[in-house]
C-alpha cells in the first residue's frame, strides 16, 4: 500500500509542474545537445560528418574526437542490447520521446554521480547483460559534456528521487 500512495504523490508532483520534459524547448543547452546527437546518429551515417562538426563546436579542441568516439560506443552498446525497440523522433522534431528523456536522464544522473540511478534508468532501454556496454562509455560521454561546460541538471522528485519512467509520456508515433 505504501507504494500505491508514493506513485499518487509522484503523479500529483507530476501534474505541479515537475513533469519530464515533452518538446525540445523545455530542454536546457546541454540537453539538447544529447537529444540531437542521439538523433543524428540513430538517423545513419550520412549525418555523422555533421555530428562531427557541431562536437568540434560544442566541446572544447581535445574533447570533441573522444566525446563523438564515447557516443558511438554508448549507442553501439545500445543497439546491441536494446530491451525493445528505442523509439525517437526525426532529428528537427520539437517532441521529445521518453526514450529520448531517458538518455538525457542517465547522462545527468552519471554526471551528478547518481551511478545507481543511472543504472536504474538505463535498465528500462537495455537488457541486464548490455548494461555495462551502453553505461561505460555513455559515462565517458558525460564527462566530455561537462568538462566541456554541458552540465546536465539531474531532475529528481521528492525526497531526492528519480520520478518513476511509467509516469512520463510516451511517444506514440514518430515524426
């Protein structure tokens, strides 16, 4: 019963203004930095050139080959263990997914240090023996974000929890 009513409070904390992300304006800088490159690279390899000279923008001169490098390898893994199908939308799409927040979300949780969290999250896209696959190097990844000045804000619920991803939207169609 106790869980009954703590998914009721997250669902109301949900509907106060402290839902997960819908549209890529809600996003901040760094977030939508990560949603693009997802979606770039998931788009085929003809978008990679590209992906490589906005990293060669966005992240300081050493950083940017080892943050593209860290991402091929996290969405490698990520395709190899995949728990399902990964839904996401076309690379100028101004919806966001809640696959696409989920990778946004354990990117933030592994920058804040939240490596339990992020392993939790990361459970919802990726089955248990791909864990490390994806998580590594997407941990890689989020390092070159912050020392790049991409420091994601770890949304959490009260008492300093993730809310539950069965509360977040879920993408229907892509487009």
């Amino acid at each position: 019963m106790a869980q009954r009513g703590d998914e009721a409070e997250d669902r109301a904390e949900l509907r106060q203004g402290h839902a997960w992300p819908t549209t890529t304006g809600e996003l901040t800088e760094g977030e939508r930095l990560v949603v693009w490159a997802f979606r770039r690279w998931v788009s085929g390899p003809e978008h990679l050139p590209m992906l490589a000279r906005e990293f060669d923008r966005q992240f300081l001169r050493q950083e940017a080959r080892p943050a593209l490098f860290a991402l091929d390898a996290a969405l490698t893994g990520l395709s190899r263990h995949a728990r399902r199908s990964i839904v996401y939308h076309q690379p100028c799409c101004a919806c966001v997914g809640a696959d696409e927040v989920c990778l946004v979300c354990i990117v933030a949780a592994q920058q804040a240090g939240a490596t339990t969290a992020a392993r939790a999250m990361a459970g919802w896209l990726v089955l248990p023996s791909g864990l490390d696959a994806f998580l590594t190097p997407l941990n890689a990844f989020g390092e070159r974000l912050a020392s790049s000045g991409h420091d994601l804000p770890y949304r959490v619920g009260q008492r300093n929890r993730p809310v539950p991803f069965v509360a977040m939207p879920v993408a229907l169609s892509v487009h």
